[in-house]
C-alpha cells in the first residue's frame, strides 16, 4: 500500500495504513511512504509491517509533545507520552524515513522522544532519528520507576518483554541520555551526534537500563560520534540501571567525548554492576588514559563475543543485516 499525503496514494496518513491492517496480521507487509512532512504521532502495534519512505531526508514523520506539556486534565505527558512514534510490535522494519521531536531543547521542554521502539526484531535502516533529551528510548521499561508515577505510558502495567534492536546506517542525534533503554540492540555504521547545550556538561550518549542477568545492551560498532559542542564536554554512558551495558567497538570518536569518558550518575554501586567497555577505537575522544576506573577494555577474545551474531541472533538466527 502507497501513503501519499497530496492524496495520490491508498491512504493520506501513515496511522491510516497502519489501521486498515489486521492486529493479528501475519504476513508480511510494506508500506511505501511518498515524500513528505507527515505531521503524525504514530502508534503500531500490528506485527511484520515494514515502513518504507524514498529517502530520509524527504520523508519526515515529526511531532512535537514533550514531557512537561499538560493534557487537558493538568497532568503532565510525562517521558514515555511524548514520544513521535511508538513501536510496539515484533518484526517491525523501518527503512529510509526520519523520524522527529521538534519540540527543541530539553533545558526548555524535558525529555521528548523520537522513537519509543518495544518489541523484539525491530530494525531501523537508513533512517534519521532527530531530538534532544530523550531521542531514543529502546524498550522495555525497567521493572519500576525511582519516581512513583513517572513512567505513565503505553507499556506502564505491561510485562517487560526484553527485545532485540538493529540500527544500520542511521543518524541519530540528541543532548543528554538520547539513547536510553533496556533492549539489547546493536548499531553498526551508524552517526551519533551530540547537540551544543552551552553547558559545562552537554550531555550523555547512552543511558541503558541493563536488566541485570541480560548477557548484552548496547553494542556500537563502526560508528561515528560527532558533535558541534566544544571538547570533553560530553560522556559516552551513564547507568539508568546499575546493571547498565555499552560497549564501543571499532568507533570514532571525536573530541567532545570526555576524557574520564563515563559516569556513574552518583550511584557508586554501579561501579561494579555495570559494564562499560571500548575495544579500538579511533579519533581524538577515544583515548583511553584517563578513562574511569570503572569502565573497561576489551580483550581481542573478549571483542569476538560482540559480533552483529553473537548479540542478535538468538535461538531464531535473527540476522536483519543479511
């Protein structure tokens, strides 16, 4: 099915599409999106769809709530309302789209996501992924919020479904904790820029929220972390949960990655909880001399356990990239 919003498709709406399909839908099916500004907050939970635009630079899917905007009733929406998109079904594919949060900056607006992806074998390609605090949240939700009521949401009352996520040839970019979550989910080849706050600290790349027993978290792999802030003003992870994971393999990483390069968020704990790991990497912020104590280097042995296999395949030989 074709969406075009100049009405020369099946359906105006990508939520139109998505809607005309069977919630208990088992066979495969792409949606082809035409160029365009989709002004759309979008909610899928109908399995093996594939959206599908020509390019991500003309085929934009933007919203713009935000954490501290009120529903008419005086709540606030909260993190995990103010996503553009919500993913919720396995075996979702995304290919050539940008997915945004206009809503700017989080010292203004607080966390605002792009993309709030929970659901096993979810795939994006291609794609941009464009925000500031927040931009990404890889699902499931930790088991419960430090602040009573703060995860209100889709998937708030649900069973935690720990999921698999693969990112190929994506750019994303934000300000603190952009990418944040408890999947396990690989990027390869991807662009990972950090927003200017004009801050002494402007920011945190990744944020996991690790479930502790879960072999992997985050996995970057031939990426490159970009950024028009000044150097060492910006740390490569924190833990959202003690039993956080990211490792950085094969990287560069430029010049406004930190020295010390990670955090702890104050949560002395995590020291020995998490994990947080680099293996060769390249480019100014990749050096490893005054890095945290805490974090670690990969052995060569160690590194051939982060393969694009190792992490995702799992007992159904999931492999998106072939």
């Amino acid at each position: 099915m074709i969406v075009a919003h100049d009405g020369s498709g099946d359906f105006k709406t990508i939520q139109a599409a998505i809607d005309s399909i069977p919630k208990e839908n088992t066979s495969p099916i792409t949606i082809h999106i035409k160029p365009g500004v989709y002004k759309e907050k979008l909610h899928l939970e109908v399995p093996f769809i594939t959206l599908k635009g020509e390019d991500p630079v003309s085929t934009i899917i933007t919203y713009n709530d935000y954490a501290e905007k009120y529903l008419p009733n005086g709540e606030q929406y909260g993190t995990f309302r103010s996503y553009t998109a919500f993913i919720g079904a396995h075996d979702s594919t995304f290919e050539n789209l940008t997915f945004e949060n206009s809503s700017g900056f989080g010292s203004v607006v607080g966390q605002a996501l792009a993309v709030y992806a929970d659901a096993d074998r979810i795939f994006f390609k291609n794609c941009r992924l464009l925000g500031h605090q927040d931009t990404l949240f890889t699902g499931p939700l930790p088991p419960a919020p430090i602040k009573p009521g703060s995860f209100k949401g889709p998937r708030e009352n649900d069973a935690r479904i720990n999921g698999r996520q693969y990112y190929e040839n994506c750019y994303i970019e934000g300000e603190v904790d952009f990418i944040f979550g408890s999947a396990t989910a690989f990027f390869y080849n991807c662009e990972i820029f950090s927003h200017n706050r004009n801050e002494a600290v402007n920011g945190y790349v990744t944020a996991p929220s690790t479930p502790e027993g879960q072999k992997y978290g985050y996995v970057f792999e031939k990426c490159r972390l970009t950024s028009n802030c000044p150097p060492e003003t910006v740390y490569l992870g924190r833990p959202w949960r003690n039993f956080a994971k990211t490792v950085f393999i094969h990287c560069d990483i430029a010049a406004h990655i930190k020295a010390e390069g990670w955090h702890n968020w104050n949560k002395e704990e995590a020291n020995t909880q998490s994990f947080f790991a680099e293996y060769q990497n390249t480019g100014v912020g990749a050096d490893l001399s005054k890095r945290v104590d805490f974090s670690h280097v990969l052995t060569d042995n160690e590194a051939s356990n982060y393969t694009r296999y190792a992490v995702l395949s799992g007992d159904d030989d999931w492999t998106p990239w072939q």
